[in-house]
C-alpha cells in the first residue's frame, strides 16, 4: 500500500502521545460537520458513521462529536467548510494528494505553496499528480487483539478484496464501493478496528533513499501539521523501519 497505512499508523501514535491530540480534535470536528451535511443520522448516513467512528477511536469527547455534528447540520453556527485536493510533488519527484477542509481556499493554497516551495517541492497543476493513485477502503484492525485467520474469514465473507499484515495492524482492503458494507460487517463482527477510511493508494511507489527520503517524510509531517489538511497521500516507498526512523527523527 505504498506504506500509506503505515504512515497513518505513526499519525495517529502521535496525536495520542503528544500535543498534536488538539489539532487532531478539530480536523476529526471539521470531517463530522461536512459529513454531516448530508443528515445528522448516522444511521442512516455512512459518512458520518465512519466520521464518528474514527473520532471516537481517537478518544474524542462525545460532546465534542455532538456539537461538530449539530454545526454541520446548521443547528450551531460556525464557519463553513469546502473540501478540495491539491496535487504536488515533493523532494526526489515523489506525488503528493493533500485532501483538505479549508474556509479560505485562497490562503490555503498560498500557504500550502509557501510551505512546499520552502521544503523542496511545488504544487503541480490539476491531473498532474491524481492519475498515480487509485481510490481503496481501507479498514486498520488491531492484529494484538484478534487472530488473522478470523479477521480475514470475516473481510472476505463481507467482499473485501484482500487483506494486509503491517506490523500489529491487519489491513482490510476494498473497493469504494463495498467500503462502508465491509466496514460495518467488520466492526460487527467485533473486530478492533483502528481507523477506516477511503484511501488514494499509489499504483506505483517510488523508492526514495537518504536525504530524498528524510525530506520527504518530514515533509509529509509538516503538511500533517497544517491546520486545513485533512489527509496527506503519497507514493513514498519505505520499509516499516524506515517510516519509523524518519517520523521519528527530529
């Protein structure tokens, strides 16, 4: 998976061991309340449901879900949030998709090109980037505390396309379109589901090595940081003990 996964695993060690659990708050606040455009009803709303999920496996308070929810359906005010995704490239000409809530897409994209200009990248035109990636659900479940013959028994009875072990984490893997039925079959089914969400998975990784690969995973931290981006993907091709090293590197 382009070590997307893996990448996503170290963000949210993180978010939970260090300051950045705030910021994390207010992205996952900014994702329920455009989610929740569409009905404030999980039930009968899949994108809020994942939303929701993913917030409160993140520790969220339910008061604070509750109020991102009621100011996405317009019962609370609050700025209004647009979703759009700028292409990029970043240090050794690896892609860049970033995937973001912004109130001021003008500042956003200014800031985005200072920050990628300052850090050896630049943001690239419509289409220049999009065409290397592919949309994938993938569902994070925590490989400590189920067997992989059950977690797998159960993703595939529910249509998922395969399934990955990184580390302590198995990843479910689906079409867009049977995502949200495999993720409810799967926390159904009891599962420890980490994390879900509709993924843009590299079709061709690029192996990045020595000061490329340094610049380009602190790169990728740095656009994490920023408060309109919501999701960074990129082809960036490490080892599981590379990623570690790296984001862990000051």
């Amino acid at each position: 998976m382009a070590g997307h996964s893996k990448w996503a695993q170290i963000k949210r060690q993180k978010a939970v061991n260090d300051k950045a659990r705030g910021k994390l708050f207010s992205k996952l606040g900014r994702e329920i309340g455009v989610a929740a455009r569409d009905g404030g009803d999980p039930e009968f709303n899949p994108r809020l449901r994942t939303a929701i999920e993913n917030a409160k496996a993140q520790n969220m308070p339910n008061e604070n879900i509750e109020r991102a929810v009621r100011r996405g359906t317009g019962e609370l005010p609050g700025a209004r949030y647009e979703e759009t995704t700028y292409e990029a490239f970043g240090p050794g000409g690896v892609a860049l998709l970033l995937e973001c809530l912004t109130d001021n897409g003008k500042r956003t994209v200014a800031e985005l090109r200072h920050l990628l200009d300052k850090k050896g990248g630049n943001l690239g035109q419509s289409g220049s980037v999009a065409w290397m990636f592919e949309r994938r659900g993938q569902i994070l479940v925590d490989a400590t505390r189920c067997e992989e013959d059950a977690a797998l028994e159960v993703a595939l009875d529910a249509g998922a396309e395969n399934m990955e072990v990184e580390d302590d984490v198995f990843v479910i893997i689906t079409t867009p379109s049977d995502f949200h039925g495999v993720e409810e079959a799967v926390r159904g089914a009891g599962l420890p589901v980490e994390g879900a969400e509709l993924a843009m998975v590299a079709s061709s990784p690029l192996r990045v090595e020595g000061k490329d690969a340094e610049r380009a995973v602190r790169l990728l931290g740095e656009l994490e940081d920023h408060d309109d981006v919501l999701r960074v993907y990129s082809n960036v091709d490490l080892d599981d003990a590379e990623w570690t090293a790296l984001a862990d590197s000051p």
